[in-house]
C-alpha cells in the first residue's frame, strides 16, 4: 500500500514539474512591445505590427519584401496621440531636415511621402496598406504638440526600414 501511494504521488508530482516547465517562458520581455523577428506574409502581402509609444515608434520588423505592405499601427500612449508616417528617402533617419519647432520637412527634396495615418487616438489600431517599392523608409510620428512643445520626431519618434526586392 505505502509502495503504491509512493508511486502515484511521485508520478503527480512528475505530471506538476514537466506542466510548470512546459509553461515557463524563461525570462519575461522587458517590454510590452517585444519584436518579432519578421513580419508576417499572406497571400502575397506582408503585414508589420508597430507600435507608437513615447518616445518611439517601434515595428516588429525593420524590413519588408516590395509589394503590398500593410503596416497595423497600435498608439500604447501612454499620454499622446501619435501619427504614423512612411517616407521614402536615402537620408539617415536622425538627421531628415526639420522646420523650426523640430517637425520634419515633409515636402524636401530627397523625401517622398508614401501615406500616412494622422492622430491615432491612445489605445487604438489603425492600418495602413501601401505598396513599397524597394529601397530605405523612414516610419516617424511627426506630431509637433503646440502646448507641450514637443516635436515628436526630435523625441525619438523614428525608425529606418528597409525594403528589399522581391
């Protein structure tokens, strides 16, 4: 009797550690926005999950094959409405030509505008789907907050992302 109680509480026991150690995830990220390694593709079209937080804007990838690209944007704030912006251009994402308040030049030479998303609310996805050729991007938010003073692309607002042919 004692033999048998042994083996089924040992066996219990086995059960518990192999399910807590199937769970376990090992360390947990250091942010909520933790990327992936690539965007995902269906059907032809790639799909980036991005995020806009204070002070950056933060995609689960940094690259994409051309072709069709929808990019899903989620404002996590935690205290502004963020906008989305894709440009084409060689510059260097920290050094793209600025007005006075620190908002990018959008209509400069060297800088192509593909589309935007304006004033997405905190909380809230939006999506934006562009065909991108290949060559460099930058993806920024270039809200400039009039009361604060804050230009958000000089916050940090901004990433290079590339485009690869196909």
């Amino acid at each position: 009797m004692y033999l048998t109680f042994t083996r089924r509480f040992l066996a219990v026991l086995s059960i518990i550690a192999f399910t807590i150690s199937a769970c376990a995830t090992g360390q947990p990220s250091s942010s909520p926005t933790a990327a992936s390694p690539s965007p995902t593709t269906a059907g032809g079209a790639t799909t980036v999950q991005v995020t806009l937080q204070e002070w950056a804007v933060v995609p689960a990838s940094t690259s994409a094959t051309a072709g069709a690209v929808t990019f899903q944007v989620t404002n996590t704030g935690p205290e502004d409405v963020h906008e989305f912006v894709v440009l084409k251009t060689d510059l260097d994402p920290a050094a793209l030509p600025t007005d006075a308040n620190g908002a990018v030049t959008e209509d400069t030479t060297g800088i192509t505008v593909v589309d935007e998303i304006e004033d997405i609310p905190i909380g809230q996805v939006q999506e934006l789907a562009v065909t991108l050729e290949a060559g460099k991007y930058v993806l920024l938010c270039n809200i400039y907050d009039e009361t604060e003073k804050e230009a958000h692309y000089k916050m940090g607002m901004r990433i290079a992302f590339d485009v690869t042919g196909q």
